[in-house]
C-alpha cells in the first residue's frame, strides 16, 4: 500500500523534496526539471482527438536540451568563479535558518569544496556555502581596514590636546613611527576614514611637540647659564696668573740665590 502526505485535506506530491531541499531557487525561476514535468504532463494530458506533431514535441524538446545547456554553463561559471575565489580575501554572510540572524565572517578562502550541486568555501576551518558571498575584498584594503579599526582603538585611549602632557612623549612617539612605517595608501585611508582620531591626535601631537619645544629651550637656557659660570671661574684664575707676573717685573731680574 502506498501512503502520501496529506494537508488541508489535498494531497501533497513529496517525491522532489529530497532533491530540492539541498537545492536553493529562486522564486518564479524554472529549471530543466520543471520543463521536463511540463512536457511529461502536456503528453499525458493532450487531447487524444487531436495530438500534437512529433514537430511540436521535437520544438519543446530542442528547448529543453537548450535550457539544460545553460543552467550547466551557468554552474560551471560557478565552479570557475569559486575556484578563482582561493587565496582572496572574502566576507561571508550567512542567514542562521533557526534564528533568521545574519552575520558576517571575513577571511581567506583555503579551498573549494563541491557537494552535488552546492558549492562551498573554507573560511577559518569552516565551509560556507557559494550562495553566501557577501563581499570579495582586494588584500590590501582588507590590510588597511584592520590597522584603520586598531589606529581608531589607540587614539580612543590618548589624551586630548587640552590633557596631554610630557609623560606622554614615549607613547606619542611610537604612535607616529608606527605610522610613517605605513605604506601610502594605509595612510590616506585612516586619514579619510578615521578623520575624527586622526585629527585628535595631530592636535595632541601638536600640543605635546610645544611642551617639549618649551622643555628643551629650559633646559638648553640651565646649561647655558652652567657653562657661563665656568668661564668666569677660569677668567678670575687667569687674573691671579697675570698678577703674579706683574710682580716678578717689578722686582727686575730674578735674584740669584746666595752662595
């Protein structure tokens, strides 16, 4: 005996859902298997009086072989497409099917992995599928997103230009190194991107480079002042050996010791 799934009192055909369930489809888009169910069902349905010509049957099945042609070419445009896709950098996002939730995975494709008709991508240990491709980012925007987000961590951490002071120095000053390392186009970028840290900290920069100009021109004036010292102190030992000169001239001619 044969049993079928029942629902509101009709009968539900589930002989595909096997097949399509694995299988996502857009709505209103037929494949070569519904052509090949509407041709089997004109067939069987067809007025007995007055049948179709095998030319009409011939037609529908020339369109068939075509549909069948171009969802094979698409597929392999797929598989072109996903095995270029290895070594790029990519955002995946996924649709959790319990929660609906959608998030987002960055990473590198490490291989493709076929399964049927679905096509994966391995990022970061896991598979996702084709249909999941958000993004496919160039490597090196990818590169100057991530140093962008951690210049934007650091700077959040600085004093303003209002706060900042000579205890700061070292910090500031590694920032900057950091900075002049990166290439012209990771510069631009925090600079356009991160316009708000950036200018926080060019104006504490600014603020700082003053206290240190002002430090240094203190310290240069004490050392100045040291050296001053030290000249008079040399000028005043060269007077007492011009004064025991002047009066050895006095006195004329050394005195001989007596015999």
């Amino acid at each position: 005996m044969l049993w079928q799934k029942v629902e509101n009192g009709q009968l539900v055909d589930t002989s595909a859902e096997g097949t399509s369930a694995s299988k996502k489809r857009e709505p209103g888009k037929l494949d070569k298997e519904d052509f090949l169910k509407l041709l089997v069902a004109q067939m069987k349905y067809q007025d007995p009086l007055e049948p179709q010509s095998n030319t009409e049957y011939v037609a529908q099945l020339a369109t068939f072989t075509q549909v069948e042609a171009t969802e094979n070419m698409a597929h392999t445009a797929e598989s072109l497409q996903a095995n270029a896709l290895v070594g790029k950098t990519v955002i995946i996002r996924p649709t959790n099917p319990v929660t609906g939730e959608t998030t987002y995975v960055t990473g590198t494709v490490d291989f493709v992995q076929k399964e049927g008709s679905n096509i994966y991508l391995s990022v970061g240990g896991a598979l996702y599928n084709l249909d999941d491709l958000y993004t496919v980012a160039d490597t090196e925007y990818m590169e100057a997103t991530f140093l962008a987000d951690d210049f934007e961590k650091t700077v959040a951490q600085l004093p303003n230009a209002d706060n900042v002071s000579l205890k700061d120095e070292q910090t500031f000053k590694m920032i900057r190194e950091q900075f002049d390392k990166l290439t012209d186009y990771q510069k631009e970028f925090i600079q356009n991107n991160c316009k708000e840290a950036w200018d926080k900290f060019v104006a504490a920069e600014t603020a700082l480079n003053v206290l240190i100009a002002i430090r240094d021109e203190i310290a240069g004036g004490d050392k100045d002042d040291a050296t001053s010292g030290e000249g008079d102190k040399g000028d005043g030992e060269g007077d007492k050996g011009d004064g025991d000169g002047a009066d050895k001239g006095d006195n004329g001619e050394a005195i001989k010791p007596t015999e």
